[in-house]
C-alpha cells in the first residue's frame, strides 16, 4: 500500500487500514522511528485514562447546559 506526502506533509491512512484499526476521526496517533522506518500506532485511551472527564455529583444541570451553549457560541464567532 502506498500514499503521498502532500505540500503541507499530510498523508492518507488507508480505507483498510482505518477499518482494521478501528480509526476515527480526531482519533490520536504516535510517531517514532525504528531501525530506520516510521513505525505509527494508535494512542486510543484507556477506559480508566477517561476517568474525571465526566461531571457526577450534585449541581444544577440548567447552568450546565447554559454554560454550554455559551461555549460553543463563543467558540463558532
């Protein structure tokens, strides 16, 4: 299988590839070199790695979902 380095030294990872691996979008990859060769991998988190990015406990969900909404109001001006 062969792809093309682009002007911006961007590449394609292959249908396959991406099928086999179970690729997605803003998925995270690791680049290192062995014995003269680019060797990639996945860098998929692991389910313990996730733990505190979810918001538990007590609190008033209305200000959350506000909170929220400005955020992406903000992000998209």
């Amino acid at each position: 299988m062969h792809t093309v380095i682009t002007s911006k030294f961007q590449t394609t990872i292959p249908k396959r590839i991406r099928e086999k691996l179970h690729l997605s979008i803003h998925d995270k990859l690791d680049w290192r070199i062995e014995d003269g060769k680019i060797v990639v991998t996945p860098n998929k988190p692991r389910f313990l790695d996730l733990r505190g990015s979810i918001k538990i406990g007590a609190g008033d969900i209305a200000e959350d979902i506000l909170a929220a909404r400005e955020q992406r109001l903000h992000k998209f001006k």
